[in-house]
C-alpha cells in the first residue's frame, strides 16, 4: 500500500517501460501493431529528451508536454505521478454450464450411467432455464479406466472420439479396432441438436441412443457433461399452414431410425457439384422454417407436362444385342417385363467425370422404346464405358 501524496516518490525509480508493458493487450491484429508502433515511438522520444525513469517524466512541464505529445503525454505523466484514476468496470465472468461426478467405483453397464446422466442433465437444465437459456450442443466426456497396464501418456485401445476422428480418418481400420483419446485416456462424444432445446429427458433418451451405438469399451472413472448455452428459439405458425412435427419428437425419431439403419442412411439430400448420376450426399436433417416454406408458388397455368422416370434401385442388368454398332434388343433377366426390340431410340449422350481420381465414370445413355408382350414402354439405358456393362435405369411414366 502507498500512503496518500507517497505515490510519485514510489512510482519515481522505475523506468519509463512500465507505462507500456501492458498497453497493447486485449487488442489483436492491426490494432495490436499499431499500438506497439506507436509505444515505440513514444520511448524512443523519451529516451532523446533523456526520460528513462518516471521520476524525469514527472517533473516535465505539463503544457510543453502536451504540446509536444499531445494527449497521451498529459495522460504518460498522470501515470506517471500515481494520480491517474479510472472508472471500475466490473466484468462478468460468462455462465459456464457444465457438472462432474468422480466415480468411488467405477462403471461398466450403460443403466448406471444413464441414472447418473439424468441426474447432470436436470442439474444443467435448472441452471439454463434460471438464465433463460437453451442449449444446442452437449459435450461428454467419460474417464475411462485402463485395463491394458499401458502407460497413460501412450495411445490406448478405446472407442473412437470425435476429437480423433481427423487423426484416424487416413488410417485404415479393422471392424474390432477402437480409438479413444489416447493421453488423458477419455471417451469423448458431442451431441449437436438441429434447434435450440431444453428437455432433460429427451437429452438423455438421445445420449442413451448415442451411447448404445457408440459403447464406451472401458470401465468409467468419471463424467463431465457440459452444454453451450443458446438462445431459445421462437417461431410462429400461420393457419394456414399444416402443422410441422415438434422438433424435439422429431429428433428422437431421427435418432432411433439413425439406431436402426446407420447415421450414414439417415439426413437429407444434398446435390454435389458434379454431373455423375445421382451425385449426392447424406447430411444432417434440420427442420426449415416457416419462410422457407412460403415459397413463391407457380400458377397450373404456368407449369409444363414433365415426364417423371421411375429408377431402378439398383439399376438392372441388361444384355444388349447390335448390329452394325445400332440398338436392337435389350433384355434383363431378373425382371422378365424389361425386354423386348428397340422400337426408337433417342441418343447417345455421353458424360464422364472424375477422371483425376481413382472413382472416375464414363457413361452413354439412351432414352429407348421396348416392344415386349404388355405393349409399348419406354425405359433408360446406360452403357458403362469403363466396366462395359449395361444397365436399365429407369421406366418413364
């Protein structure tokens, strides 16, 4: 402590560098240079007047020094003399929104755990809904215990995280071969909602889901659950608009289809940049919004008769007979109805893509007509140019 009217006889002996030390934190970028910039040459003016300490820069006329520095040189010199005041500005420290538990014993069955999870989720769900707050991701993290008597600082045989998902992406893995975070030894799992919520139960129904997919593989020492706060969603819908599912029921269904079919098999379509057929990619289903579904609309006049082709999933195999390299007939033997001489024929068009990969494509296509027993049918046929098949895509109409 330094007595009232003692500050510049305190304050005198140390160097002018002290008035700098910690003027530019908090600041990034240019902000940061500039500020160092200028510090430098402020200590370098000092230092040609023959200011090194704050005993001198005290003791330097305040109006000259004002004209000469400026601002920042009145304000140098109160710093100086130890009568400089500012405002206090308490800060509040963000919210963090996370429990743990330490395990006596530890755990090797899901049900326990499922117990003590819910128990963290209503913890967490209280201190979110005491701030207003939801949340749209979960975070947990399990302690695992070592079993193999390795060195803890070493990889270990485990469950993948999503932390090492990157790291073993490249390395070919065996159906029985796990990771877990190697040197702490922790499972870790990420819970990403597609809108904010806040239902203890049904995070922890979609945790047990998760979990029952993704086992753990290791007795657990300790959890620690954490949730990113989010604003609560708010949504308004119209009347004459039919009703959306709830999203929080959506989910769940999500997920227990995900259970039963593979998280790869479940989400919406997205079109990639590319001409392959059928050249999409499963990503996660998220509810649109009310906007997006007021969508500018089309009278019946303005709208043109398309003809719709219904695929073959797969596409059928097909034997092909030519004649002076001409389309002839066409037959499948797993659909019998598929056969039949080429009546017309529209084509070929010939696409290819990907040739720097090793999934590169070729293909020609046809839009013929088949004469079979039924009549008249018009279907799609596609003849592979790398592999030499054909195949039967789809019947039109």
């Amino acid at each position: 402590m330094i007595p009232p009217g003692k500050e510049s006889e305190s304050l005198g002996a140390l160097p002018v560098d002290v008035l700098f030390a910690k003027g530019d934190e908090g600041k990034g970028g240019k902000k940061k240079e500039n500020a160092q910039k200028e510090s430098e040459r402020l200590l370098a003016t000092l230092e040609r007047w023959g200011v090194r300490n704050l005993h001198a820069l005290a003791a330097l006329p305040e109006v000259a020094l004002s004209e000469r520095l400026g601002q920042q040189g009145p304000h140098l010199q109160q710093l100086a003399r130890g009568t400089a005041s500012r405002t206090l500005v308490p800060v509040e420290a963000p919210a963090v929104f996370e429990e743990a538990v330490e395990l006596e014993y530890p755990i090797v069955l899901l049900e326990p755990l499922a117990f003590l999870l819910n128990r963290l989720l209503e913890q967490i769900c209280a201190r979110l809904a005491s701030r207003a707050q939801n949340t749209q991701e979960l975070r947990l993290t399990l302690e695992l215990q070592n079993l193999t008597g390795a060195d803890p600082e070493s990889d270990t045989v485990g469950i993948p995280s999503e932390s090492d998902a990157a790291k073993s992406a490249a390395q070919p893995q065996s159906p029985a071969q796990h990771f877990v975070s190697g040197r702490q030894n922790k499972f870790c799992r990420t819970l990403r909602l597609p809108l904010p919520m806040l239902d203890a139960k049904l995070f922890l129904k979609l945790l047990q889901l998760d979990l029952n997919a993704h086992p753990p593989g290791a007795p657990i020492l300790k959890i620690h659950l954490a949730a990113e706060p989010a604003r609560p969603r708010s949504a308004q819908g119209g009347l004459f608009l039919p009703p959306s599912p709830e999203p929080e029921k959506l989910e769940l269904t999500l997920a227990r289809i995900a259970r039963l079919v593979g998280e790869s098999r479940v989400g919406s379509l997205k079109l990639m940049d590319t001409h392959r057929a059928e050249g999409f990619r499963m990503r996660r289903f998220v509810p649109g919004s009310a906007s997006a579904a007021n969508r500018q609309k089309v009278s019946s006049e303005e709208k043109s008769a398309v003809a719709a082709l219904r695929m073959f999933r797969p596409p059928l195999r097909a034997t092909v007979i030519l004649e002076n390299g001409e389309l002839v007939r066409v037959a499948c033997t797993k659909k019998k109805e598929v056969q039949g001489s080429v009546l017309w024929k529209a084509g070929p068009w010939r696409s290819s893509g990907d040739w720097w990969e090793r999934e590169a494509w070729a293909r020609d296509e046809w839009d013929i007509a088949l004469q079979n027993v039924d009549g008249v049918a018009l279907y799609r046929l596609v003849h592979d140019l790398l592999g030499g098949g054909w195949f039967v895509e789809g019947q039109a109409g």
